[in-house]
C-alpha cells in the first residue's frame, strides 16, 4: 500500500443516542461517516466500539477488562450484542457506499511479523472497508473485554498507520474552558477527566492509548462524528474542528 492506512475507531457515544438507551443506533449518523470516508480517497480500516449494545449487556453480566468468570449466557448474550451491532453499521457503510468487511481482531493481532498488516492491506486493495469491533476474549482462565480502544491502538501499530481518528458525539477533548485543540503528555497529567460508567474505561483510557499511538508515531484526532467535513478533514490529515494528541517533538 503506497498510502498508509488511517484508524478510524467509532465511539459509542455517537453509535447510540445514549448508553443506558439499550439497542439505540444512530443509522443516519454512521451512514453519513461511511459517505465521508467513501469520498475521501484515504485507505481506512474502521474498529467501532460497544455503545448502547455491548455495554449494557456486559454491565448485566458481569463483564470488564478484567479478566473474571461470567456465565456462558454472559459471554454469548454481550457477543450476540455485538455482532447485531457490526450488522447494523455494516448496512449503514454500505447505504453510504463501502464495502465493509468484518473482520475477528484475534488472528489478525496475532499474526507474526507483517502478516496481518499484509493482510489488511489486501483487503483493501480488493476494494473493501476492513472493520472490527471491540470483543470478548477467552483469556484461557477466563474471559475480558478487549476494548475497540485497544484494539485500534494496537492495529495502529501494527499498521504503521499515519493517524488514527476517534469519533465521537462532542467536538473533542474538553477542558475547563471548553474545546481542547491540542493535547499533549504533560496537559494530560493536570486534566481532570470525568471517571466513566464503561466496562472499559471511557475517556481517561482513550486519551492514555492515544498519548501511546502519538508517542509511536501516529496521529490522533478526536472529532465529532455529527460534523461529517470537519471528519473528513481529521482523515486527511488537514486542519480541523477537534483535539489533535500530539507526541513528543521529534525535532
Ligand atoms: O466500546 C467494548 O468496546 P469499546 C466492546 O470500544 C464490548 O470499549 C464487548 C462491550
């Protein structure tokens, strides 16, 4: 692939009106994100988190980034959740003319060396949309939840990819006086994000993997998903309405 690869990781909060609305889905939104990545020319691969699916059905059951036993019906019921929630935005991304292909994040993150970049990189070269979705993992002694966050971050990294894009339903990061344009390690320390009602971590922990991505190279930009040019712009890498996580400079 002569371009590297963009990450977009779409946010619950702009998949579902809220959380605690179970099954909520913003079609017309996701559609609207899918046309802008259509138009965009950039090679994207796409991870969407849990929203008003995976979440409350995990909460319910018992299930968190930890590692911990829930019920077989758990694990089930908080996949089934997800793999509703994949089919709903695989018919959005297709009404907004992608080609979305599903992916498991298991064997390709375990794929050795560059095989599973290869891998995606193929699939985009075919014309298709690789997307994945945060998931439950058997850890062996039990099961966990592998946040989209993570999952992003760690496709990020594998793909060498140029800048990740994290969608939500607010302009950005926000601080005391409002919208943050840019965020780098030492503002982290001093913001005081609001703690989050996720079975995996919320803001604090997207703003911790995206200090990780910046400091390995990637670009992070956190945009609104209900601004779709000010998304496009994020994508291709100009100047945009959100919050760029910068790394440390490299000069
Ligand atoms: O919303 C969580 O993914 P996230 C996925 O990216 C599940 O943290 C299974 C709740």
């Amino acid at each position: 692939m002569d371009n590297r690869a963009v990450v977009v990781k779409l946010g619950g909060s702009i998949i579902s009106e809220s959380k605690t609305k179970k099954f909520s889905y913003r079609g017309e939104t996701i559609a609207s994100l899918a046309r802008a990545i259509s138009t965009s020319g950039v090679d994207v691969v796409v991870v969407h988190g849990g929203g008003a699916f995976g979440h409350p059905v995990a909460k319910e059951y018992g299930l968190s980034s930890r590692s911990s036993k829930p019920s077989p019906e758990g694990v089930s019921e908080t996949r089934r959740a997800m793999f509703d929630l994949n089919a709903r935005i695989c018919d959005s991304f297709m009404a907004g003319g992608l080609h979305p292909y599903t992916f498991s994040p298991f064997p390709v993150l375990a794929a050795a060396g560059r095989k599973g970049a290869k891998w995606l990189e193929q699939t985009i070269a075919a014309g298709l949309t690789p997307v994945t979705f945060g998931d439950v993992v058997n850890v062996g002694t039990g099961f966990k939840i592998l946040s989209g966050d993570t999952i992003a971050l760690l496709l990020s990294k594998m793909l060498g990819a140029e800048r990740c894009v994290f969608v939500m339903d607010v302009d950005g990061i926000m601080g005391p006086e409002g919208l943050l344009r840019s965020v780098e390690k030492k503002d982290a320390r001093e913001l005081k994000l609001s703690p989050s009602e996720d079975a995996t971590g919320g803001i604090a922990l997207k703003l911790r993997d995206a200090l990780r991505m910046a400091s390995a190279g990637t670009e992070v930009a956190f945009v609104s998903g209900f601004r779709p040019a000010e998304f496009s712009k994020a994508l291709k890498g100009l100047s945009f309405r959100g919050t760029t996580v910068k790394g440390p400079s490299r000069e």
